[in-house]
C-alpha cells in the first residue's frame, strides 16, 4: 500500500491539476484518499496513517520550538496532511 501512496504522491507532484486538486481538499483525508481512488490509486485512510507513523522525521530546533501537542503529519504532493494528534 506504501508504493500506491507514494505513486500518487509522485504523480500529483508531476501533475499541476492533481496538484491543485490535492490543495482544495485541504486535510481531510477521507476526500483525499476518494480524490486517489477516483484516480485508480488503491489505498485506504488506514494505510495513509500507517505510512505516515513510518515516516521518520527529524524536526529542526525552530520547529521543536512550535510544538504545543504531537501528532503525525503525512505531506503528499508538499501538502501537510495531520494523520493523527495525540
């Protein structure tokens, strides 16, 4: 399920109307993963979860500094998408 979400990811990069598809929908992800399948990508919000939490990423300390709460953020296309927040 990784490679569908990283096909999409690359090809709405590629692609200016995908792209700026992917913007309207803003962090929903139910729209997002619709607008996907739509398009004949095979995944699901729980697998867009998934991949999110095996992402590893290393925060700057500007960033650390803006961090009031947790959470995992997923970014398609250069779009931040929070996948969960605890």
């Amino acid at each position: 399920m990784t490679n569908e979400i990283n096909r999409f990811n690359e090809d709405v990069v590629a692609n200016p109307d995908m792209m700026e598809a992917v913007k309207t929908l803003g962090s929903d992800l139910d729209k997002i993963v619709a607008y996907a399948n739509e398009k004949g990508y095979t995944f699901t919000v729980e697998g867009l979860k998934a991949a999110a939490t095996e992402q590893e990423v290393e925060l700057s300390d500007d960033d650390l500094g803006c961090v009031t709460g947790g959470g995992v953020v997923y970014a398609i296309a250069g779009v931040d998408v929070i996948v969960a927040v605890f």
